[in-house]
C-alpha cells in the first residue's frame, strides 16, 4: 500500500472505509471535484476540506504510480518484441 500511495497505512486499508469521517469525506469528494461541495456541506469544516486534500492526494499518487506501471510493462513487451525479431531474423512486418 505504501509503494502506492507514499502513505504507510499500518493496518486494513478497507477499514478506513467504515470510520464515519472517511465515509463524509468519500460523500463530499464528488461534489468537491465539480466546485459545488457548499451545496452538499454549507459550511464545510477545515478538516472535511483537509481530508478531501488527502483523499485526493493520494489518489493522485496511485494513479501516477498505475501509470508508471503500465509505462514500464510497455517498456519490458516492446524490449521482448525487439529481442524476438532481432533474434529471429525477421524483417518486422
């Protein structure tokens, strides 16, 4: 998880999802993204803003390490590809 998310999390990450204020910041995220979360939370608390920050961060984070990881499997199936074909003697197409 850490490798993911730069967070080391220490327990369950899927036990965060049954704390009460996970569950308000997952509610208020989708409203937060769209610049309307005053109309799901009037006045929101600095630390609901906090947590979205959080929430999004590393969010962020794992979808740039996902990207990262495709990018390297790219990498590794296209050095295969070459070897294969240079071993071969093929011509490519």
């Amino acid at each position: 998880m850490e490798s993911m998310t730069g967070f080391d999390v220490g327990t369950c990450p899927w036990l965060a999802f049954t704390d009460e204020f996970v569950q308000r910041v997952n509610a208020a995220v989708p409203f937060f993204e769209s610049g309307q979360l005053a109309f799901h939370c009037v006045d929101p608390s600095h630390r609901l803003v906090q947590g979205i920050g959080f929430f999004q961060q590393a969010g962020n984070r794992m979808q740039g390490k996902q990207l990262e990881l495709e990018s390297e499997k790219r990498k590794r199936e296209m050095a295969a590809a070459e070897a294969a074909r240079t071993q071969g003697g093929g011509h490519g197409r």
